[in-house]
C-alpha cells in the first residue's frame, strides 16, 4: 500500500476537481457527508516515531485538514486533546475512534473557541489528562465568503476575528505557561493571507494577522526554547470549503488552476505540522510554511 513515503506524480496523485465537488452544507460543515470524501490519511499515513511521548492540543481535529493532523500526530506517538464544535460530535468521535487505535489517547473537548474561558480549559485539560502541553496546532478556521462589503456584518466580521485570530492569541497566551524547552506552537494561515480574494475580505485579514502574530511571538519566546511557526496552506478539500467557504459553483474547479493542477487533500498538509511539531525541525522558528499546489508565495 502506498503512503505519504511512496513517490508518485503529484498532479495525478489525488483527484482534480469536477462538477461532483459542487456540494453545499450549513456551516461548520460535516465531513461525513462530503462526497467525495476528503482523503484524511487514516488509510495511508505511516507513523515513523517523530513525536514520541508528545502531548498536542489539536483545533478544528474533527474535520479537513485539523483531522489529518490529530491522525499523523497518533501515529508519530503523541496523545492529542481535540477540539471541534459540539455539532460536529459525529466526525470527532471517528477521529478519536482512529486514535485510539494508534494505541495513543484521545481526549474530546468540543467547545466554542469564540470564548476565552474555553479556550483555557482547552489547555488545561490538556495539563490535567495528558500531563503536560508540548504542541500546540491551531487549525480551527472560520471562513465565509461575501462578495460586497456593504453585506459583511459587523457579526460575521467579529466572529471570523474571534475565531481565527482572537481564539489563537488565548490558547497561546494559556499554553506558553505551561510550555518546556522543545515545546512547538503551529498555527494556521492560508495563501489568502498574500493572495487574496476579493469575496474573502475578512478572512483573508485574519490569516495575514496570524502570519505576523506568529513572527513576533517566535522572536518573543525563542529564548525559552519555544518555536512557532505556520503552515499556509493553499486550496484543500475540507468542509470548509463547502459550507460557505466558496460560492457553489466555484468548487467544480476548486484548486485546478494551482501549478499542480487540482485541489489539494487533508493527508497532504500534515507532514508539514508533524516537521514543524518535531525535533527535526529545532532551528526553524518565525517561519511559514507554503502547501498550496506550487502558487508563488513571498
Ligand atoms: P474544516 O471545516 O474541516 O475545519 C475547520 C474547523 O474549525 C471545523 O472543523 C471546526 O471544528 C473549527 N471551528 C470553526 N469555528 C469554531 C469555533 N467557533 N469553535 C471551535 N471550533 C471551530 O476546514 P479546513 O479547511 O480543514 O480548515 C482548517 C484550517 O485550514 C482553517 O484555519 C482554514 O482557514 C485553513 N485553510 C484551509 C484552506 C482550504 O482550502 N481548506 C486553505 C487555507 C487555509
Ligand atoms: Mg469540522
């Protein structure tokens, strides 16, 4: 069987987008009943002992990309605390199902990452069940498209902000407390932050707000041997995306104008999580990492 190791041509080695992409959901959106189904990982990601004996706060786990990371995290040894919104329990309990069996622990937590009292007792939970928080992936979004800004509210506008940038100050702010030497906090932009679409006003600020937030905070906590760093990632196929992401009949062609020719999948981005999580990555810091099918990126 092949994995994430196996060499293939990486414009044929996922499915291009076509008419059946045109899907829609209420937001947040559930995985379960996407079709096609995002590629997650769970059948291909092989674990190679990177994150042994780790503890990892995961948000957004239920789902797209934040699904495939809790995965590979399971397998490269370390327990996860997830979090997901209570709506979302059915892809989560699948997620927690996955890494149990990958023989680690799986705490669930859904919650409101809006509210900072959650997000404390995200970090917390993690400090009293697994013992400790050494990584910390914030991957959770929020992400609605509107074509004028006349129609943006103030409430959408506060609860993107809320969701992408507030909710990662809090749990940055609550985990560094706890953090020792070697700790890695990986937060989540989006080529959006550099490129972006003229519907996705809001959303594409946050993203360029959590690209400099990151570089400050590295430089902030480098001395206590903490690095932070970014995956940008470019267009995936997650439920995000067909929840109110993009209009409907955008998604028919998600992704194909990319160099590489077709939408990116879940199982794709979490190598880049693990490097930044892992050891192997200990003189990199500030730094953002681009997943995003090969569109040029500063
Ligand atoms: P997704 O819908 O699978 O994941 C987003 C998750 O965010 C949801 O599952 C939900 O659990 C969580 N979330 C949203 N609002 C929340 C709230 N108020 N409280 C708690 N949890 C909340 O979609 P995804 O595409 O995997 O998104 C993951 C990250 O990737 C997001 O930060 C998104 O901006 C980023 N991203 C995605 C793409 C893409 O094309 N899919 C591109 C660039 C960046
Ligand atoms: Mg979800």
């Amino acid at each position: 069987m092949s994995d994430q190791f196996t060499v293939q041509d990486p414009t044929t080695q996922f499915q291009k987008a076509t008419p059946e992409f045109q899907q829609q959901q209420p937001e947040p959106g559930l995985e379960k009943k996407m079709q096609p189904k995002p590629d997650d990982g769970s059948q291909t990601y092989r674990g190679t002992g990177r994150l042994t004996g780790r503890k990892a706060v995961v948000t957004g786990a239920d789902s797209g990309i934040g699904r495939a990371v809790a995965i590979a995290y399971a397998r490269e040894g370390a327990d996860v605390v997830l979090s997901y919104l209570p709506e979302e329990e059915a892809d989560a309990q699948e997620v927690v199902k996955i890494i149990e069996e990958a023989g680690r622990k799986a705490v669930a937590l859904p919650g409101d990452l809006k509210d900072e009292q959650y997000c404390e007792q995200l970090i917390n939970t993690a400090v009293e069940q697994l013992g400790g928080i050494d990584i910390l992936a914030n991957i959770a979004g929020k992400q609605q498209f509107v074509e004028n800004i006349a129609d943006l509210t103030t409430e959408q506008f506060d609860a993107t902000f809320k969701t992408n940038v507030y909710a990662m100050f809090w749990l940055c702010k609550a985990a560094i407390k706890h953090m020792k030497p070697g700790s890695t906090i990986i937060n989540t932009s989006s080529i959006q932050a550099y490129s972006p679409s003229p519907i996705l006003l809001d959303y594409a600020t946050t993203k360029a707000s959590i690209n400099t937030f990151s570089k400050s905070l590295a430089q902030q906590v480098g001395e206590k041997g903490i690095r932070v760093n970014v995956v940008a990632p470019g267009p995936v196929w997650t439920p995000l995306q067909v929840s109110g992401g993009q209009p409907e009949d955008a998604l028919k062609e998600f992704g194909n104008s990319t160099p590489l020719t077709r939408p990116g999948q879940p199982v794709e981005m979490a190598p880049a999580y693990v490097f930044l999580a892992s050891p192997e990555s200990s003189y990199v810091s500030g730094e953002t990492l681009n997943a995003n099918g090969g569109m040029p990126s500063p």
